[in-house]
C-alpha cells in the first residue's frame, strides 16, 4: 500500500473482510453442488451394422473445476490475511499520549486500547447521568456532624398534630313558662360538630447524601473532554504509517500442499 496511513489500511480491511467472507461462503456453496466441477458425453453406440440407430450426442460442459475454485477463494484470503498481519503489526507502534486540560492521564497509549476506552467511556457516562441530585425548591447545606458528602435541611419539614374535638353552640336559649302559670316548655336548640384541633406540630429533620445539579455537570463535563481526548489521539495513533508485510500467501500455499 506504499506509505500509506493506518487509518487508511483500517478502511481498506473491511472491504477486504467482506469480500473475503462473501467468496468463502460463496465457494462452500459451489463445493456443495458435485455436478459442477464434472461433465460427460454421452453418445449412443449401435450393435445394428446393416441398420444403425441414430441418437443424437448429449453433452454437458464442466463448469469449472476445484482447483480453479480454490485458487480463486485462496486469492480473496490471501489478500485479507496480509491486510489483517499489516493492522495487528501496525497497532504495535500506533500510539499516542491521553492529555486533557493539561494533566496527563496516561502515555504511550496503543490505539487499540484508546478505540477500547472510547467505548467504555460511553457507558460509564450512562452510569453516571443516573446519579440523583439535591431536590430542587429546597434550601441545603452542608452537614456539620454527619459526614463528608452530606447535606441538612436548612429549614425542617413541618407538620401540624391535630386532635378531633366536639364544639358546640346554644341557637335558641331553653323557653320556660312564666313561673306561676302553665304551660310548654321548650328546649334549647343546640348545634353539635367535629373540629379538628391543633395539638402540636411535627418536626422533620432530612439530611441527604445526593450532590448537586452543578456537581453532577461538571463530572459529565469532564467524561465528556475525555472522550473527546480519546477520540483525537486514537485519529492521531491512526496516522502510523503501515508496517509492510505479507503472509497470507504463504499461509494459503501451506494449506493448499503448495
């Protein structure tokens, strides 16, 4: 491939991958049809001397033959296998140092394991975007007795006690007959209900070890420039010029008796 680039072999492997699983599984295909790779003439030879039958030939052309078939699968993996030697050696001397903001996190790097902590870092951004923060609409601050990380409510949560009570109140005074004559008495109306009545109020002291909206950003922040990081060295280490080589002849000559 001349000089050319890691990066650019990487592009190149895949095509050289498809073609080379598309070939194999076309070959298994045409090893599996035995009329293929054989063919006849068949003609009709008459005992009748003075009398002969006529019966036109029948033939069937060979449509190709195994060796053909082999060779033509052994070039695509001959080709696949040099692209494949070439990445693996390549990857040996493709690396790159992982700096971000200044601090350096590691040196060195081969590209392989960068293309891997990409990933990675992928999903643990997902585990931390899960992490609860404070409940918004609440006025916090750091705990004084119960731990690094923990907060306390700055205001406690308060709730009234009450008691059900019966009240009541004289509608109509009690009427009684002027003292000395007869006549009805009349009782007092009176009217009856249940009151709720405060009895005393509970208190609620909550404390929490969540962190806060601005912490949680800052760490999905900084996942984020070391993914971004991540990503430019990996490009970086894939500028490698490839290491030239090839094996997948040889390989394909061995299995074939060559």
């Amino acid at each position: 491939m001349g000089n050319a680039k890691l990066h650019q072999l990487l592009a190149v492997e895949s095509d050289l991958e498809g073609k080379y699983k598309r070939v194999c599984e076309e070959s298994k295909k045409v090893f599996n049809k035995p009329a293929m790779f054989m063919g006849y003439h068949r003609s009709l030879v008459s005992f009748l001397e003075d009398d002969p039958i006529e019966y036109p030939d029948e033939n069937q052309a060979m449509a190709t033959t195994v060796e053909d078939r082999v060779n033509y699968t052994g070039e695509s993996i001959a080709s696949y296998l040099d692209a494949l030697y070439q990445k693996e050696a390549t990857n040996q001397n493709a690396k790159a140092d992982l700096v971000v903001d200044g601090v350096t996190i590691g040196t060195n790097l081969p590209a392989t394991f960068l293309l891997a902590l990409e990933s990675r870092l992928k999903y643990i951004r997902s585990v931390y975007e899960t992490i609860p923060t404070l409940p918004a609409g609440v006025e916090w601050k750091p705990s004084e007795d119960k731990g690094e990380g923990v907060w306390d409510m700055v205001h406690p949560e308060e709730k009234l006690k009450t008691k059900m009570t019966f009240k009541s109140k004289v509608l109509v005074e009690a009427q009684f007959p002027p003292e000395g004559r007869s006549g009805q008495s009349l009782p007092a109306q009176i009217e009856k209900w249940e009151e709720q009545v405060p009895v005393g109020k509970f208190v609620k002291n909550v404390w929490c070890s969540m962190i806060t909206s601005h912490e949680k950003a800052e760490v999905l922040g900084r996942i984020d420039k070391l993914i971004q990081a991540v990503k430019r060295q990996r490009q970086q280490a894939n500028t490698e010029p490839v290491v030239k080589g090839n094996v997948g002849a040889a390989i394909v000559n061995f299995i074939n008796g060559g």
